[in-house]
C-alpha cells in the first residue's frame, strides 16, 4: 500500500476509537448504555440505522454479483419503500410505545417469559452469525489488498469494535456510526469519481457494460426475470417478494434496529430517523451498482479482468490512485466495524434485559464475553459458502424464525404461549434445515419459506395445546 493510503487508515481508525471512548464515562448508567437516555434525535439515528445494517457484506455480496451477473439484484431495491409503510405507519409506533430496552419484553406480556427468552435467544444467534460473517467478508477481500492474513484482519477489526463497545455504550455506537457511514460514502463517491472519469464518463461506462450483458435483466430485457419459478436464482418476484420478507425482519423484529427506535426521545423522531435510512441505503447500494459495473467494465482497470466478483473487486481498489485507495478502505472498515459495535451492543442488551443470569452483570462484560467466540468463529465463517449465499441464505433466511415469533405477538389471536414457543423452536430447527437441505430454491426466497413455516408451525402447536 502507499503510504497515503496507510495514513488515512490510521487516521480513520483513530478518529473511530477516539470518538467512540469519548463516552465512556457514560456507560454505568443502565439507560445510557442501552438507549443513549431516550435522547438521540432522528438524524444521527438515521445514520446509525443504515451503518449498522450495511457492511462489507454488502459491498463484496452486492457489487460482486453485479460484477459477475449483472442488474439482477438490483430488482429487490424497490422493497425499501415498500417496506417503509408498514414500519412507519405501525411497527415504530408499537416499539416505542414500550418503555423496555428489550424489544421483545412485550412478548412476556402476550405469552410468558419462555416466549420473550427464545426471541432474545434467536436474535443473539442471528446477530452474532452476523458480525462473524461481516467480519470474514472484509478479511476476505481486504485480504487480497493489504499484506495482512485474514485472521489477523479479523482479530484487529472486531478488537477495535469491541473496544469501544464495551466501553461507551449505544451513545458511542451511535456517533461512530455517523463517522463511519460518512467515510463509507465518502469512499464510494470518490472511487466511482476516479473510475468513471478513466472509462470516459457515464455515458461510456454504460456502453462498454452493455456490450458485455452487464446491464441484464433491464437491457437487454430478459423476460425469464419475471418468471415465477421459485427455482431460478434471481426473478422480480423472488427478489421482491423475498427481500420485502428480510426486510421486515431486519426492521421490524431486529433488536438492534428497534434499540434505536426506542432510544428517540419521540415517535417523530425514530420516523424521519427510518426515513433517512432508507433513503441513505438506497443511495449506497445505487453507489455498489456502479462500483459493479466498474469493475466489469474493460478500461476501468489496467489489467485483464479476472473471473469472480471479489477478484474483480480487489483489483478495482487496488487500481485507484492513492489516497482514493485508503480512503475506500476506510470505508469498507467503516461499515464492518459499524456492523460488529451494533451487533455486540444490542446482543448484551438483550441478553442483559431478557435473561436472569445476565441481570448481575454490567453489559459491557456482556458485550466483551459474547464478542470473543463471534471473532473467532469469523475465521471458519468461509466454509458456508459464497458471501452472497452466506447473506441471503444463512442471515436472512435464520432471520425468519424471529420475525414469525415477534408476529405472533403483535397478532395472537388464537395462539397459545404453549404453542409459540413449541412452534418457535421446532421452526428455527426446521428454517435450519431449509437452508441447509433445500439448494433449489432462489435465494431471496429462504426468508419467505421459514417464516411462513414457522407461523404455521406456532399456529398447529397452539391448537394442539389449547
């Protein structure tokens, strides 16, 4: 690396540190650590929202498909403002309604404390599968960068996440998700700046990925996209449909995304908060949209196109100039470390909140004690599979299991607290097995499959137990 780039990554992950210990005299306060006092107002919550839910998992997943098959994952993009009405209409209202920072306590108060626990048990599990997978996605490809093996990467990385976790609270996750989504943005607009400019500018960009298919399913049209077959990879049905589904779940059942809801000081604010996230969301994926054609496109780059997305990838950055090199580095640090705080966060608030054994303990060491096994387990997280697979079937499609339950809280007529939490954990059993078993199926559609599974698995169990 040049040594710009190196000082900029230094600088950055200073500056993330810094910011984030900052707080940490705030943190014996229960309140604090867990919801910031109830005052974070909407915009550093919006970007808090799209940082913690956006990572290089997205960026090595997202563009790398673009880069290897083209446009077909950009047909889940219209499931933002779908999902967007139910959220903002009912699920924050409902949330913050609820003074516990535990966002599944209301199930205790619809079921029992059985219920409220296997919810909180599922998202622990989610999450940290999350953070673990987060975490070898930007090994994996910074790997190819940086003269660093990929578990040093990740022990550096979720070290430094953890560090200030333990120590500030959510009021530290927060603000250095405000940073850490700036330089994310900030990398990407230059990156694509630099890249753009060496093709010869857009109208090139898009002539030169045409010629090669890039631009499928939108030009030229490929009518299987809008096939309903559940067994083709990507359709507009299966990506919508499917996308709609997680996204639910990561917005409407999520503890770590409901936290935040829970920590404006009002319903208004924890809305425009939403708003913003979806907005800044879709403005980033546009922006790995073109980091993908770019990396398809020839002249972008001063070498031969290798075959795979990631490779594609790696040798995009590794073509920038530097500064514009670390400064997108950074970026990518960025959204990984802001993915491994919230995750650890709200995982030791749960935790902390729903569980007896926990209730002793200061969430920081709870936060430190579920951190270690989820870096280490980042290192063998490459036997999964693929990143894109790994995301959508593993995390979106274990996901379901967790939407299901809080849904049966939110609607339980008819249900019993038997019944949901004997359907809870048969159907998380169950969604496992889908994942691991059921190769034919669209990936977006995993998330679709388990949750309707699992609701009609709590609606047998309770009739059975009425």
């Amino acid at each position: 690396m040049h040594p710009a780039d190196t000082i900029v990554l230094v600088a950055f992950l200073a500056a993330s540190v810094g910011l984030g210990l900052l707080f940490r005299r705030r943190r014996e306060d229960a309140s604090e650590f867990h919801l910031a006092g109830r005052a974070l107002r909407w915009w550093p919550l919006g970007f808090s929202v799209a940082a913690t839910l956006f990572s290089a998992i997205n960026f090595t997943a997202f563009s790398g498909e673009v880069a290897r098959y083209g446009l077909y994952v950009a047909l889940s993009l219209p499931a933002f403002p779908l999902v967007a009405i139910p959220v903002v209409r009912w699920i924050i209202p409902f949330f913050h309604a609820h003074r516990s920072a535990s966002a599944y306590a209301f199930l205790e108060e619809r079921f029992d404390r059985r219920v409220r626990q296997l919810a909180s048990a599922l998202f622990v599990l989610w999450r940290l599968a999350w953070v673990a997978i987060t975490l070898y996605a930007t090994a994996r490809f910074l790997g190819g960068i940086v003269p660093w093996p990929e578990p040093a990467l990740i022990l550096v990385l979720g070290g430094l996440a953890l560090l200030y976790t333990v120590r500030g609270g959510l009021r530290a996750v927060v603000w250095t998700d405000v940073l850490q989504f700036g330089a994310l943005c900030g990398g990407l607009a230059l990156a694509i700046g630099v890249a753009t400019a060496r093709v010869g500018g857009l109208r090139a960009l898009f002539a030169l990925t045409a010629e090669q298919g890039a631009l499928r399913p939108f030009f030229p049209f490929d009518p299987a996209a809008l096939s309903p077959d559940p067994r083709l990879r990507i359709t507009f049905w299966s990506a919508l449909i499917g996308s709609l589904v997680a996204f639910l779940a990561r917005y409407g059942a999520d503890q770590m995304v409901v936290q935040r809801y829970m920590a404006a000081p009002t319903v208004r604010d924890a809305q425009k908060g939403f708003l913003l996230n979806i907005g800044l969301a879709l403005l980033a994926l546009v922006g790995l949209v073109f980091v993908g054609l770019l990396a398809r496109a020839p002249g972008a780059m001063d070498a031969p196109l290798p075959a795979t997305g990631i490779a594609r990838l790696v040798l995009f950055v590794r073509s920038l100039p530097p500064g514009a090199q670390g400064l997108l580095i950074a970026g990518l640090l960025a959204s990984t470390m802001s993915s491994a705080d919230s995750g650890l966060h709200s995982c030791a608030t749960a935790l902390s909140n729903d569980f007896v054994f926990f209730h002793a303990m200061r969430p920081g060491r709870i936060a430190l004690l579920i951190g270690l096994p989820a870096i280490a387990a980042a290192c063998f997280a490459g036997r999964l599979g693929s990143i894109f697979e790994i995301a959508n079937k593993v995390v979106n499609g274990l996901g379901a299991p967790l939407l299901a339950i809080v849904a049966c809280g939110v609607w339980p007529a008819r249900l019993t607290a038997r019944g949901v939490f004997a359907g809870g954990i048969v159907g998380a059993v169950a969604s496992g097995a889908v994942v691991l078993f059921v190769p034919d199926l669209a990936l977006h559609y995993y998330a679709v499959v388990n949750t309707l599974l699992v609701l009609a698995l709590c609606r047998l169990f309770s009739r059975f137990s009425a």
